[in-house]
C-alpha cells in the first residue's frame, strides 16, 4: 500500500475534504504509519557527537527539521558529549528548545536563545540524565503556537548503558507515536486559527508522526509506544478499543521504579508517556482516545478519537518478559523546612504578571529541592519548568495516579486544580540566563503565561539582578554563525 502522510497532502486532497468533527467520521487506516528516521551523527574531533538540524519551510503549508514536516529523532547516549548545528532556514527568527533535556540555560533553546534567518545555532553540552523519552520543539517568545503547529518539532531519546531489557528495536518493537491535531482543507494546512478562543487550536483531524489515517504492523508480542503530545491545545486519554491493560514503563523524564499497570492514559500537551503493550498473533486493535465528561463546549480534554490500528502479523517473535523492576530514578522528597514556592494561575498569567523577557521571577540555588504549590484558579492548563525533574506529590490533595508518579517536567492542571511538586534543580548556574516556567498550552504561553528563572551559587541569591538587560539575548558558549546566501 502506497505510504501517505503529511509530506504528502496535496495527494490527500480529496480525502481532507471530508474530515469533519471528532468521531463523526471513523477512519480507515488507510496509510502506513511514518516512523521519523533517525537523525545521522559524526563524532567531531574533539570527541563531540554532531547533529545538523536545518528548520526549513516544507510544502501545504507546513514546516519541518531536515524536511517537510516534523523532524528526525535525535539518539544520545547518557554520559556523550552532543553538539547540535541548527541552521533557520525559516523566513523569520525562531529558537529551538529542547524540552526535558538538563543542560546549562544557555544550550536551552528557550526564547532568549533567537536564531536569526539564515543563523546557524551550535549549543553543547553532556548527557547526564537517566533514560528518558525527551523532545525539541521551538519556544520563539509570542510564536511558538504558530512554529510548532507546523511542525516543528521532534523526538530526543535518551538511552542508558546497562539499563533494563525493554523492547528498543526503534521503528520495530519502540514505536514513537507523535500525537498532534491539525485543521487541513483542500490538502493543505490551515495555519491561522492557533490564537482563536480560550485555548487557542482545537483541530479535527489528528495526525500520528505526520501520518493522516494510519495503522501498523507489529511484529512481537510486546511493542513499546513513546507517546508524545506535541499537540498545541489537545488533551488525550489514551487507550485500546477493547480497553487492554497494558503497562505504562516510563514518564516526561525517565522510566519509572517499575511497571504500572493501565487500561487509560493522560497526556497534556508536552507530556510523554512510555507504554508497553501485548499483542496476539493476527489480531488487530484501535488505539484511540477517550473524553471523561462533556462539561464545557471546546474543552481540550473531551473530545473521542480514534487514533492507529494495529495490526499483528500472523506469526509473532516472543518477547523477553517485562522487567519486574526498570531502575527509574527514586521520587523526589523534600527535605524538613523544603522551600515553598506558589503559583497562581489564571488565564494568561502567573501571580498575576504577564511574562517579560527582560525580569527574574525566582532565583534558584543550584541543587535545591524545594515545593512548588500551582493552584490553577480557572479553566484547563498545564505547568511545564525547563531544566528539572519533579514528583508530583499530590492533585487536590490526592495522590496521582500511579502511573504519574515517576520523574516529570510538565504536569496538567484541570478546571481549578491545584498540585503541589516536589522539584529537583540542576546544577548548572548563570545567574544572566534564565529557564522559563510556563503554560504548555501554547496559545496561554505565547499570550504570557510565562516566567523566567536562574540558579545560582547557593548563598548568592540576593546578589542576582532581577532585571535582564533589554534586547540582551544570549547565545553562551553556543557559536552563532552565518551561512552563505542566508541559506
């Protein structure tokens, strides 16, 4: 069957001409799910592994990393030394951020890090995190719903030496499935309503890495998806049709202590989810996605989808057993007398301010594990912070779910939530660059629902200025570089 995805719409013409609304239409899964190749690397001299990511304008309306949509999956070992060319070949500045990854503020790729039109960024840094399934996506202040929801964006996977024996043939038996919404007509890509309503795009047609209608073929009887929301809006609860247990291995920011099992998952935009799930010889199941009320008209949680079809193949190769422990890192506890730290959300602000580029909102001492309280005082939102890990340690004074309480950077928050973390910062310290926090629901971040933080040597806290310079952005260590033409 001829493999059709996004790279391909004008082929799709008339089939997007009859998407309507969600479940209104069921699919066919009429096309070969894309796997996002694996991006190629050379070790530098100086015993760098190098990445070139070019973001460059694709066809339809969409833009991709190293083609027409979407990009590559990046794959590093813990403990390498990696050095990214990115080169914006884009008709305006962007940044590229690289979500979940603990590095130095100025590698973050957050909004202070601008690459220009024909700019070519090269941050590095060492790989010192546990496994994790992480992502890169642009964060340019005021456009990232625009840049992201035409595809700009892709999966970084950290592996481990030595780490436990779960399925990691990638594209076989370690699946990624990046989960995105679009409005498409007439086989392009509807790219003007990311600002419309209280949440920004809700679109009706869900794309799964790039790939209208899709479905595929496993091969094992044990498959690990990597889920990732790289939505800009949507919430999904997702599941099997037959509503399967199947077990959840692995969060935002590494694998869990061991599996959990679930027959549901919640993912927010930002969010990953590792999932492994058993198949039976020649059978087939839908992957989709279930709301849990119809409270409010256009909420981000409640619509259904039906997302892939799996298909088994006649015969499958056995799997090894699922480990009975995965070696994630342990919860995060604070300590007696933790630092409390409270958030306020509201519509587009935190604490009542809007972001601004130029003021710190908290300075944080290197290595400190304190207790950040986020009370979302209105309608659905999500809290993501650059740079950490953090256990949640309670929604609405309940426990979460387990499958929740491993390692995480970016936690949802529904309707006048509150949540409390524990948090863990890292030790790189610039007390002139600041992590954002923020709303991962990106029409709230671009409209200011954003705030900036450093660390810093432990006891020089109330030596930091609380103001950045205007207009002082910086690129660090990070080399800047024109390429010829602009291009």
């Amino acid at each position: 069957m001829k493999r059709r995805s996004l790279l391909s719409l004008a082929v799709l013409g008339p089939l997007l001409s009859g998407c309507s609304g969600a479940n209104e239409q069921p699919l066919t899964f009429a096309n070969r799910l894309h796997i996002p190749p694996l991006a190629p690397s050379e070790i530098d001299p100086d015993g760098f592994r190098s990445f070139a990511l070019n973001l460059q304008p694709g066809k339809n309306g969409t833009w991709g990393i190293n083609g027409d949509h979407l990009g590559p999956t990046v794959r590093a070992k813990r403990g390498e030394r990696v050095r990214m060319a990115v080169t914006n070949r884009l008709p305006e500045p962007t940044t590229l951020h690289w979500h979940g990854m603990r590095l130095p503020a100025r590698m973050d790729g957050g909004p202070h890090q601008s690459i220009e039109p024909g700019a070519t960024w090269t941050p590095q840094w060492t790989v010192d995190q546990p496994a994790a399934t992480t992502w890169f996506h642009p964060h340019p202040h005021g456009q990232t719903a625009t840049h992201v929801y035409r595809g700009l964006a892709g999966l970084f996977l950290i592996d481990e030496p030595g780490g436990p024996a779960l399925p990691s043939d990638y594209g076989a038996d370690d699946i990624p499935l990046i989960v995105q919404d679009k409005i498409l007509a007439d086989g392009r890509l509807v790219t003007g309503p990311v600002d419309n309503g209280t949440f920004g795009l809700l679109g009706d047609t869900i794309m799964i890495n790039g790939t209208i209608d899709p479905y595929v073929e496993v091969t094992t009887t044990q498959v690990r998806f990597r889920l990732l929301n790289a939505s800009n809006t949507r919430v999904y609860r997702i599941g099997f049709a037959d509503n399967r247990t199947f077990h959840v291995v692995g969060g935002d920011a590494g694998l869990l202590r061991e599996p959990v099992p679930a027959d549901r998952v919640k993912i927010s935009p930002g969010e990953r989810i590792e999932i492994v799930a058993a198949f039976d010889p020649g059978e087939t199941v839908v992957l989709n996605s279930i709301g849990e009320n119809r409270r409010d008209a256009n909420d981000p949680e409640e619509d259904d989808f039906e997302l892939l079809k799996v298909v088994a193949a006649a015969s499958l190769k056995p799997s090894k057993p699922l480990p009975q422990a995965l070696g994630g890192p342990a919860p995060v506890i604070p300590p007696p007398g933790a630092r409390v730290r409270r958030f306020a959300l509201s519509g587009s602000e935190i604490n009542g301010r809007d972001m601004d580029m130029n003021r710190i909102d908290e300075v944080i001492p290197a290595g400190a594990v304190e207790i950040w309280e986020i009370d979302n005082t209105t309608y659905a939102h999500n809290f993501h912070i650059h740079e950490v890990a953090f256990t949640i340690l309670d929604i609405n004074g309940e426990p979460p779910p387990a499958y929740l309480a491993g390692p995480k950077d970016t936690v949802f928050l529904r309707k006048h939530a509150d949540v409390r973390l524990a948090v863990r910062f890292g030790r790189h310290t610039d007390p002139a660059t600041p992590y954002m926090y923020h709303c991962h629901l990106l029409r709230h971040e671009d409209k200011g629902m954003m705030g900036q933080f450093v660390i810093v040597d432990p006891g020089t806290e109330h030596l930091v200025p609380r103001t950045i310079p205007t207009g002082h952005h910086h690129h660090g260590g990070a080399v800047v570089t024109r390429t010829r033409n602009g291009r």
